[in-house]
C-alpha cells in the first residue's frame, strides 16, 4: 500500500462574485463528475489560461 505524505496546500483562497446561473449550472457540473465546485472551477481555469491567445 501507498504511504501516505501530507503536503502543504497550495492554492490560496479567494472570494468571486457570479451571477446565479452561472453558479447554478457550474454546481451541476461538478455534481455529474463527482468533484467540488472548487476543483471544477480550477479546471475550467487552466484550460482557458493554457488556450488563451496572447497579444
């Protein structure tokens, strides 16, 4: 069996503001692939950074 290493957590917290819907169809995401709203939100996050054109 694997060991278990605790690491120090890297992502720091922020406060966004969205509007309802928004946030209602990301919960809907997160929910039909079993992960938080958070790591959804992580995700949709670095797809974009990593598809962004820079000028």
């Amino acid at each position: 069996m694997a060991e278990f290493i605790p690491k120090q957590y890297k992502k720091e917290p922020i406060t966004i503001r969205m509007d309802f819907d928004k946030l209602e169809k990301l919960d809907r995401l997160a929910a039909e692939y079993n992960i938080s709203r958070s790591e959804l939100i992580n995700q949709c996050i670095d797809y974009a950074l990593a598809h962004v054109t820079e000028q």
